[in-house]
C-alpha cells in the first residue's frame, strides 16, 4: 500500500485526493525522511562494527581452516614417503636375493 500511495502521487502530475489512511500513511513515511542525524551515526556505527567484527570472525576461519587442510596434506606426504621408502628397500632386497641364487 506504501509503494501504491507513493507511485499514485509521482505518476500523476494533478494533485490528487488521497484518503484518511493514504494520507495517514505519507505523514508516517515523511517522518523517515527526517531521522535525526545522531541515530544515523549511531546505527551506522553499530552495524560497521558487525561487519568488521563479522569479516575478522570469517577471515579467522578460513586461515584456521586453510592451515589444517595443509598440515593434513603434509602429514599424508610423509606418510606416502614412508611406505614408498620402505616397498623400496623390500625390493631391493628381493632383488639382491634373487641375483644371489641365481648367481650360484
């Protein structure tokens, strides 16, 4: 009803009559026009400190989430290098058993 009341009155170039609740309805959405300049500030302050404090709260937690999915990529690495040194060494000892008795 805001928006129609408002939309009436800046489409028509006539003045128009508007009823007790329209009317109504502009001096209550004229009263916003007007905010006080120190609530502006104060919610402008308000909700700058939310968003900052939001955005250090996410930048947190995704450097936290960042820096475990490396040490658990690192963590798998050297566990990779591990087995693989090991199947390493077990080859080569398989290998110089089999020249060993082929060589006899």
């Amino acid at each position: 009803m805001a928006f129609y009341a408002v939309e009436r009155l800046a489409t028509r170039r006539k003045p128009v009559a508007l009823g007790y609740g329209e009317c109504r309805l502009l001096l209550s959405l004229s009263q916003f026009r007007n905010m006080d300049t120190a609530i502006v500030t104060g919610l402008t302050g308000i909700f700058g400190s939310l968003l900052g404090g939001s955005a250090s709260v996410a930048t947190a937690w995704v450097t936290q989430r960042t820096s475990n999915k490396r040490k658990e990529f690192h963590a798998e690495v050297s566990r990779r290098e591990k087995l693989y040194s090991q199947f390493i060494n077990e080859c080569s000892a398989r290998a110089l058993d089999s020249v060993r008795e082929h060589s006899r």
